[in-house]
C-alpha cells in the first residue's frame, strides 16, 4: 500500500530536530531527493518507509498522512493545528483586550 504524506508535517518535525534533508535520507536509509519527494508529497510513500518515520519522529502514520491533528500519541489535541499563523496572531490580540473588549 503506498500512501501521500502530509509533507509539512515532516518538515516540521525534521527541523524541529534539527535535520537536514540529507541526515533524515541517512537515517532512513533513502537518497536525499526522494526526501525532498516525500516533503513536497509528489511521489507516493511506501508503507516501510512511512513506519520509519513515525518511530524516528515518535508519532503516528496517521498523523503523517493527515487523517489526525494529534502528533504524539496520548498527547491532547492541538485546537490551533489548523490555524494560520496569521489567525493564531488575531487570536493573541483579541486575548490582549479586558473580556468586555473581547465580547464586542
């Protein structure tokens, strides 16, 4: 079964870690250009290769492929997973004002 990654994710993860594209193709035992398929999701994922980076990234398939918002299993959900950064941004203003401001 092959499957498309949410690439982003991986991205994320990889330069939370402080990977390069070329130190997550060494640890998964791939060329550096099918992880840049892989992040830019244009080629299909096979399941191995999506196993392995659910344990290197301590996260679940699912998660990869974008069927939850959930990054670490047992971990609560993010409610901003799908905010822009431009919408998280409003929702730290609004939170600025006193409540009555808030309402209005």
């Amino acid at each position: 079964m092959d499957s498309r990654l949410r690439g982003d994710r991986v991205i994320k993860f990889r330069k939370e870690r402080g990977m390069t594209q070329y130190d997550l193709a060494d640890a998964l035992g791939i060329a550096q250009n099918q992880v840049s398929r892989y992040e830019r999701a244009i080629v299909d994922l096979p399941t191995p290769v999506l196993d392995d980076l659910a344990n290197l990234f301590d996260t679940t398939t699912d998660y990869l492929l974008g069927r939850s918002n959930i990054p670490h299993p047992g971990a609560e959900p993010d409610p901003y997973a799908d905010f822009t950064s431009v919408e998280i941004e409003i929702l730290r203003l609004l939170r600025s004002y006193p409540p009555d401001d808030q309402k209005r």
